[in-house]
C-alpha cells in the first residue's frame, strides 16, 4: 500500500479475539485483546505477567556461579587486587562499573580495564593481559567479552592468573580453560536467566556474592546500572531480565549516584518516572558516544566519582564527545545514504558501504539508520589501520548476519556479533568479494520475502477511550523494549484540527476522531497536511512530560489518507468493505458479490462452511473499519 503522506509501508491489522476470551480482571477489554494476541492466556497467566514472581536460585542454573563467587569473596577479603575487562559500549560499561563499585566496596582494589576501540578493537586480547600481569594481578573477571579471546585466554593461563568469563555472546566451538565460566546459554531451557545481557549477569553474580555476605545490594549502584545496561544492549525483556527491570527501573530518579544524577538532571529528565525510552534514547547514547570516540575512562570516573567539582568537570567532556558524535554521525549519514541509494538501485540485497576515512566508533549507528530507510541488511566499512577495515552490520529480522559472517569467514580476520547486529575485520583486499558473497546470502535467504517495510498495529482504538487511567494499566503491561514492545495502537478518520512544526522539523498535530480530540506529534515529518485532511494513524501512546506538565499525546508512527471503502485480503482474495451510516458492515467480492453484517445480501447461505467463512470475514472486516479492537 502506498501511503501518501509518509514512505511506503503496509500495515499488518491484527487478528479478531472471541469475546469469550475477555474476562472481569484489572485490564481493560482493550489491552487483554493485545495480550491475548501475544500468546499470553490472561486468564492463568495475567498475575504472573504483571507482577512476576520470585526467581530461582541462580546456582541451580550457573554451575561453576559458586566456584567463581568463592574465588571472588577471598580476593576481596585478602584485599586482593581484581581486574575487571569490561567492553566499551554502554553494557560493557554499566557492567564494569557495578562489579568495581561492589567489590571496592568489599575490601579489594578493583581496576577496569577496557580496551579502546580505535586501538585494541573488540574485546580481551594478549597485550591487556600482559599489562595487568606485570600489575601483578592474579584475578580478572570479563563483563560482556571473553568468550572468543583464545588467545588472551591462552596467555592467561601461561600466566598462572585466574580467568573468570561472564558473557553472554556466541560460545565458540573450542574448548576453552578457564577458572570459571558463567554464561547464560549453559543454563538450562526456559532458564529466566537465558536473556540476560553483560551487565545482567554481572547484576546476578553481584547479587550472588551480596546474599552469600548477607550485604545490603543497595548501597551500591548495581540496581540503576542493571537498568541502563539492559535497555542499551537491547536484551529480550523476558525472564530476570522483565522481573528486575520492572522492580528496579522506577529506581533509577531517586539514585545517590552522583554521575547518574547529573546525566538524569542534564538531560532533563529529573524529577519524572525514568522509562526504557529515556534510558534507550537519552542515557544510553550519551554514555555509547564516550565509548565510540573517547575515552572510556571518563565514563568510568563519572559513573564512580563522589566529588560534585569532579562529576560537573567530567559531564562537560562527556557531553561535548556527545555532541560531536552526534555531529559525525550527521555527515557520515548523509554521504552512506547516497552510495546506499545506488546500490538499492541495483537490486542489491545486502548493502555493503565502505569508506575509507568514516570513524569506525560511528559505522554501527550509522548501519542501524541505513537500515531504516531501506529495510535490507547493511554493513558498514571503514579503515581501522593500513589496508585493514573494520565493518559493522544491521540487519533486518529476515536474515541472520552472524550465521552469514561464518559463511564468509575464510575472508574475515575476525568476527562477531548477534542475529541483529554483528562486527568483522576485514583485509582491504576482500572487500569486494565480502560484498559478492553477502548479496548471494541474501538473496537466498530472503527469497520472496517482502522486505516492503511494514508494522503491526495490536489494537483499534477511539480517543474517548484514552485516558490516564488507560495509560496506567497500559504501564502494567510495560517495560517495553525487545520481546515485548510497546503496543501500535490505530484509529480511523481522524480530523486534522490543528498543526504546527516545531524545531527539528517535527509536527504537532490536534486530531478528532469524532469521539474525542487529542494532541499528537509526528517526528521528523515529512507528511503533507492540511487542516480538515482525514486520516488513518498508527501510533504509540505516551506521557509528554514538556516542561514538568504531564499531559498524555500520541506518538505518530504512520500516516495514511482516509478512505471509506477499505480492501481486505484474505487466504488471497481481495474483499471491499464499508460501513454505512447505520453502522453495517457491506463486504463486496471481486465477483461483485456482496453481503451485509445482518449476513443479508447476494451471497447463499445454504452451506454451514460457507456461513463460518462469512462469519469470519465479517470479523475481519470488523477490525479493518475500526468497530471492534
């Protein structure tokens, strides 16, 4: 379906729920058809989804947990000195610096230490190692990395130091020997421990180590740094990972850590409920852009500074990274687009962009925005050191990029990554063959599908229906993120009251659905509207907390013209539907035969299979104009 006013789209309507499925309970008709349509049985499940409940004790899932937590309560009791290895990137971060901030406060000398991304690239390696030998550290415990460093593992153990790996990223098929392992694909099936991020598993071994210590957890940071960490890494929220983060996240305006305070009250989000989109759109990239092109210790030192003097001193240089991230992410973008544009034009499937001068903290983000324009894997390249590049992929849910880096390994230096997101290094030389081959992959892959970008609105809904007390049990539902998004609501024929555009070339918008009228934005519009236009929108429902004033607005995810007759498709045919000024619903064929929702009309009735098709086209069709949610 074109849409007029925004790119291309198709909006997938959800499937019509039998009323005997709505049961008397705390959330209302319309939000029990979303969970339904979810897979959640609201009648056995609805308690445990919005209240979960105590979680196993992590041992019986983590067999070497007590083998490394013993190892760790020496260290800090002999005031050993520990090394954290930690990634630069927000989980990374957020993990290194809830097992620092525990274990000093434990009796040890904790030290991260990080590699830099422009200089060592991803993860442990050898010279990190040597460096923390010839500090005479005997113990190093990895956050979000490890896994895959053979070869730092290898020296370590030439080294006689006591390795313990927490990760949660691909275990590789080599044996590996090591003091202890904790990662969550050794855990059993359906573990709630299963999708926990880097910093969730550093959460969970802190949280371990605080109970065999009868030590209160919250007189350290982990809890704030759980929520940040998780969000950023975009971690399944299923499992510890929904418990602790719908226990944990309300949390997060009230913390003592002084760098998080001042992050919270610079961005302007103090004195408000912090959600998962503050932390996914506001924190999180500030605390990303150090690690992408500075130096990840001024993250590390405001996050674990107590001195006001010295957390405003080092804000001003994280923040000022910030903004130059944000501005070469700007310039890198506009110049990826244009050579994106040209390889779309050619029936690529696989978007390979490479430029040698590009910053390589930048080519993730800029591979994620790529992605959204053209909905096709994209993978980004820039030179890391003489004639080696680095690249970084996103990737669309039709095609698994990690699986296909391991296709294209012979020609890869190094590799990684998840189904979503990966990295490589790459000789300058293979760049083209790398392109070749990821274009094959794809195009097998991805054959017939229909990568026309679409979205899946949960639920119909009238204005007069949102309400603060439907946004409150809406919240039951959340946190939102990654398994279990925040629910796309949609209305029909709505009126186009008022509009305006606001700094950075969004619009504001008053609309009426004839039931009710109510503020929307839509961001980075480039919608053609006009006052008294009628309007098909699918969007989020969301609180503006502008200038301390809550007032609840739609958030506009697309906008299409409205139009009286809707086409439904169904088992592959094509059905016109109306509805009339007395509310009955006329579905028409491609036959031209027609039939009203009082099953009158030109179809027979004289089969009962026939009858049970009509019956759900008619529930169908009901969704598709809005009279049923």
């Amino acid at each position: 379906m074109r849409n007029e006013y925004n790119q291309i789209k198709k909006w997938i309507l959800p499937k019509p729920i039998d009323k005997d499925e709505i049961i008397n309970c705390e959330i209302n008709y319309t939000l029990q058809k979303i969970l339904t349509r979810r897979g959640i049985d609201v009648e056995e499940e609805l308690k445990e989804f919005i209240t979960p409940s105590q979680l196993p004790n992590p041992n019986d899932h983590f067999i070497e947990l007590d083998k490394a937590t013993k190892r760790i309560i020496e260290a800090c009791q002999k005031n050993e000195t520990i090394a954290i290895c930690g990634d630069y990137d927000a989980d990374g971060i957020t993990s290194t610096v809830l097992l620092v901030e525990l274990f000093t406060n434990l009796g040890a000398n904790a030290i991260a230490f990080i590699p830099s991304r422009q200089n060592d690239g991803y993860g442990l390696n050898k010279k990190i190692i040597n460096e923390i030998y010839n500090k005479q550290i005997k113990l190093i415990i990895t956050v979000d990395n490890g896994i895959s460093a053979l070869d730092a593992i290898e020296r370590s153990n030439e080294l006689d130091i006591d390795l313990i790996i927490t990760d949660h990223h691909k275990i590789p098929k080599n044996d590996i020997d090591i003091f202890a392992l904790i990662h969550p694909e050794l855990t059993p099936n359906n573990s709630p421990y299963k999708y926990l991020a880097g910093v969730g598993i550093a959460y969970m071994l802190a949280k371990y180590i605080c109970d065999k210590l009868n030590y209160n957890i919250d007189q350290t940071t982990a809890k704030v740094l759980f929520c940040i960490g998780t969000v950023a890494d975009m971690a399944p929220l299923v499992g510890a990972n929904r418990k602790w983060l719908k226990e944990y996240l309300p949390r997060i305006s009230s913390t003592n850590n002084n760098g998080i305070k001042a992050i919270i009250s610079r961005l302007g989000i103090n004195g408000i409920e912090i959600t998962s989109d503050d932390i996914g759109y506001k924190i999180a990239p500030l605390i990303n852009a150090v690690g992408r092109i500075g130096d990840t210790k001024l993250i590390i030192d405001l996050l674990t500074n107590s001195s006001e003097s010295s957390v405003k001193k080092l804000m001003k240089e994280c923040f000022a990274i910030h903004a130059e991230r944000k501005k070469l992410t700007a310039n890198i973008e506009v110049e990826a687009i244009e050579i994106a544009q040209k390889e779309y034009n050619n029936n690529k499937k696989f978007l390979v962009i490479t430029k040698r001068d590009w910053h390589p903290g930048i080519i993730g983000i800029v591979a994620a925005r790529i992605l959204e324009k053209f909905n096709l894997p994209t993978a980004i390249l820039s030179e890391a050191k003489k004639n080696i590049f680095t690249g970084s992929i996103r990737s669309n849910n039709l095609l698994k990029v990690n699986l296909a880096l391991d296709e294209c390994k012979e020609i890869l230096i190094s590799h990684g990554g998840h189904s979503a997101a990966a990295g490589f290094s790459i000789k300058e030389e293979n760049i083209p063959e790398l392109n070749e081959r990821l274009n094959n992959i794809a195009k097998r892959e991805m054959k017939n599908c229909d990568i026309c970008k679409s979205i899946k609105p949960d639920a119909y809904v009238c204005f007069k229906d949102i309400n603060y007390d439907f946004f409150r049990q809406l919240m039951y539902l959340g946190p939102f993120g990654v398994k279990n998004p925040a629910p796309i609501f949609w209305t029909r024929k709505c009126r186009v009251i008022d509009l305006y555009l606001i700094k950075g070339n969004h619009l504001k918008i008053t609309l009426d659905d004839g039931s009710a009228l109510i503020e929307a934005i839509h961001w980075n519009s480039s919608t053609k509207l006009r006052k008294n236009d009628l309007i098909d929108i699918a969007f989020y429902i969301e609180m503006n907390n502008w200038k301390r004033l809550e007032k609840l607005q739609l958030n506009i995810l697309d906008i299409r013209k409205y139009s009286k007759i809707i086409e439904l498709q169904l088992h592959n045919r094509i059905y016109k539907c109306e509805l009339t000024k007395n509310k009955k619903i006329i579905i028409t064929n491609t036959n031209g035969d027609s039939i009203t929702s009082d099953l009158s009309g030109s179809i027979k009735k004289n089969k009962k299979a026939q009858n049970i098709y009509v019956q759900k086209i008619l529930s169908f069709a009901e969704i598709a104009l809005g009279t049923a949610a």
